[in-house]
C-alpha cells in the first residue's frame, strides 16, 4: 500500500477540491483515501476482495493464485500491481493488454466487451473531471482509476515516496479503454479465467498461447465483482447505508442464498454485456408491471420480481412512474394525476452525503402508484421512465457553470449530451377504468 506521506499528499490535493471531489465519490470514486481500503482491511475481513492502493514502484507482480481464498484475498489488489516483462518466448500480440489484441483470438468477447459500459468507464464525464486534478490531486484521479482503469499501466504516474512520479509503464490508450480485458483476466503478464464449461480447471496444454491459463472458480463468484461494486466499511455512508452496497444487497437477499450470483444475470452463458440500468431489456426483466384499477384508486404496481440487490441499486438512476386519468375524449383530468421516483437521492451538505430519500425497491418488494378516481374519470395512462444518468445529469450542468480548461470542458459538455439522452421508457399504456 501507499505509504503515510504519499496518502497524506493525495488527502491534501483532495481537500483543495472539496465539492467537485465529493461529486467524483457519488460518481463511482473513492474521493482522496478515505473510501480505499488498507491491505489490512481486505485481510482481516477475508471476504470481500476491496479497494486496495497499493504501491505501484515495483518492478512487476510475482504473485501466484491457487486456492480460491488466494484470489479472493489477493487478486484484486488495486491499483492491479504492474504485469512486468512478458515471456521473451511470446509474440508481441501474446503480451498485450490492449483489449483489441486480445479480440484477435477471442471476438466473441471483445465484440460484447465494445458494446459494454466497461469498455466506456474512463468516460468523458470522468476524463472530464481527471484532467484538471492531473497536476495538483493525483491522489484523487487514482482514487477514481482503481475502478475506473484499474491497470498500474493505466496510470500517467506512481507514488514514489512524498511525490506522484511518471509512470515508465503508462499507455494512455490502454488507460482510454477503461476496464479492459486484462484488468480482469491478467496478473504479473499470467492470463486467468473461468474453469472450462464441464467444469474442469486442469492446465492448459503445453504450447498454448501466453503460457495458456489459470482456471478457477473465482470468475463465476459474486466477490470477484464487489471490488468494484461494494465500498467497504468506512466508505460515505449516508444514513448507515454505502453509496455503493450492491454485493451487500444481493449477499442478503434470496438470490444469493439460491446460487443466483451476478454473471447468471450480467453474463449470461459468459458473455461479456454486463447489461444493467443503460438496458431497456435488462431492467424490464428485473421488475413485473400490473395494473391496479378499482373504483377508488388505479394506477401501477411495481415489484422487483427479478433483480438481486435494490432497483435500482446505486444513487445515480432514477426511475419514474408517471399516471394521469383521462376523461371520455382521453383528455387529461386536471389534478387526477401523479408521479413516483423510485431511487435513492443523495446530497453534499456541510462537508458531507446525506439521504435526502431512498424509495428503491429490496427483493420482492413492490409499491402501487396510484391516483383516486373522480366521476368524470374514464381511462388511465401510465408510464415508466428511467433514467440512468439523473445524478449524473445535474452534475455535469452544475460543473460546466465553473472554469474549466478547454478540455475538461468539451468532456463534460459530451458527458452531458450522453446523460441526456440516455432516458427511455420500458411501460407506457392507456386502459378503460371499467372492462
């Protein structure tokens, strides 16, 4: 890990940046050191395998995994400790990290990866942001790295001592790529994987490209996801909850006590999507729909039949049930309508997240919208409107008011574009109130 004077330069370049830092940590980051934790942490728990700055002056990772407990302890170290010289006996495409090397023998993967918000997490919204702590608050762009491009060489510098260094190792094309496939599958330039579909994790043949594998059970755990989706304990916890709690979700839910774990949703027959909350298909097939229509009431319920953690389940989505009643001509009723936001919304007061409101819905949980019936009522129209990017949204419009170089200013201007324009509906119907 860091050393003390290193963190406490990282906290320092934070603390200058108070409040555009603080919306980096609802965007996914741990703002400055606080939200990583210490390799003790990860030890001591010995269950979740966290957010882990570790020292990136080394001349590679000589690390080796065995046994599950090795990888779930180990593996995801972060920063990902630099992969070091490959095999002299490999080929320039064996060696690479870069994620369109890798597609040359696996273009199943890597066309499902281009398509994936991982290949898009160094995002505009991000790199927008970064590049005006590069020079003064590394510790902060780091901090949002570890998730957000998790590679040692992904980074412009390393730690060395009280300073932030040049990285001999950086490829800002790598870096660009965001998660790619390496941040997964490659340490200390060894490739690691799934066992083999009828479950077997024996060597790979002699002669097989880049040494062959390291198969393990690992890849097909909930845990191997919660580095990056679950802050540990001393994370920003708003009203007692982190603002990133997915495994927690799902590990007290019945999901996970049925061996419902993430891949069986998000890679389905190991394909590398990782649909959620951007996918109109995937989030239709995480709630049921009904309509609840009686003489004094109609609207929607809505019930998380099929998602294994909150709907949605971080802070940034916002997902908006919307009923309006309509008289004989399907003409809106003035004052017979109302809206419904399930999400978690969250804000920065006096130096710190507070909940403002948390109405998402737990496993098997639902809530009924509804609106009461007047005598001129006579249809009902409802929607479901979500949201992907609400937070995100605000954000972006509330940092473009402030100088900003030119460049961070064109990211977050292209962010803005994206978040707006991510909305869609996954319900929109108009019925009789009587059959």
């Amino acid at each position: 890990m860091r050393n003390d004077s290193a963190r406490r330069t990282a906290k320092a370049g934070s603390r200058s940046v108070l409040l555009t830092v603080a919306l980096v940590v609802l965007a996914g980051c741990g703002a400055g050191d606080d939200d990583l934790s210490t390799e003790g942490d990860v030890q001591a728990n010995g269950e979740l395998p966290g957010a882990v700055a570790t020292d990136l002056d080394v001349q590679g990772d000589d690390r080796e995994f065995v046994t599950v407990d090795d990888f779930v302890r180990g593996y995801w170290l972060r920063p990902v400790p630099p992969q070091g010289e490959a095999s002299d006996a490999w080929s320039p495409l064996e060696a690479s990290l870069l994620p369109e090397d890798c597609g040359t023998c696996h273009p199943v993967q890597y066309g499902d990866w281009q398509t994936a918000v991982h290949s898009e997490a160094y995002s505009p919204g991000l790199s927008g942001q970064l590049v005006n702590w590069e020079q003064n608050a590394f510790g902060t762009v780091e901090s949002c790295l570890v998730c957000h491009a998790p590679l040692s060489e992904q980074s412009a510098r390393v730690a060395a001592g009280e300073e932030w260094t040049s990285n001999p190792s950086f490829d800002p094309a790598l870096r660009d790529h965001g998660i790619v496939c390496a941040a997964c599958h490659v340490r200390g330039t060894r490739r690691h994987g799934p066992p083999r579909r009828d479950g077997s994790v024996d060597a790979s043949p002699e002669g097989s490209p880049h040494s062959g594998v390291t198969r393990t059970e690992f890849f097909e755990d909930s845990r191997f996801c919660s580095g990056c989706h679950q802050f540990l304990p001393g994370g920003a916890a708003p009203n007692g909850k982190l603002l990133e709690n997915t495994y927690t979700e799902w590990e007290n839910s019945r999901y996970a006590a049925e061996g419902v774990v993430c891949q069986t949703c998000h890679m389905p027959d190991r394909r590398h999507l990782w649909r959620g909350i951007h996918d109109p298909d995937m989030v239709r097939s995480g709630v049921t729909i009904e309509w609840t229509i009686s003489d004094a009431e109609a609207g929607l319920q809505v019930t998380n039949t099929g998602t294994g953690h909150r709907f949605p389940t971080y802070a940034t989505p916002e997902v908006l049930v919307s009923v309006q009643l309509l008289d004989a001509d399907r003409q809106p009723i003035v004052g017979a309508s109302t809206e419904h936001a399930i999400a978690r919304r969250i804000g920065y007061q006096a130096g710190a997240w507070v909940e403002l409101s948390d109405t998402r819905l737990l496993p098997d949980s639902g809530v009924a919208v509804t609106v009461a019936v007047p005598p001129e009522a006579r249809h009902v129209r409802a929607s479901i409107t979500v949201r992907p990017d609400a937070f995100y949204r605000k954000m972006f419009e509330s940092l473009l008011t402030g100088m900003l170089s030119d460049t961070s200013r064109a990211l977050l201007t292209e962010a803005g574009r994206r978040a707006e324009s991510s909305p869609f509906r996954i319900f929109d119907e108009a019925v009789p109130l009587q059959p």
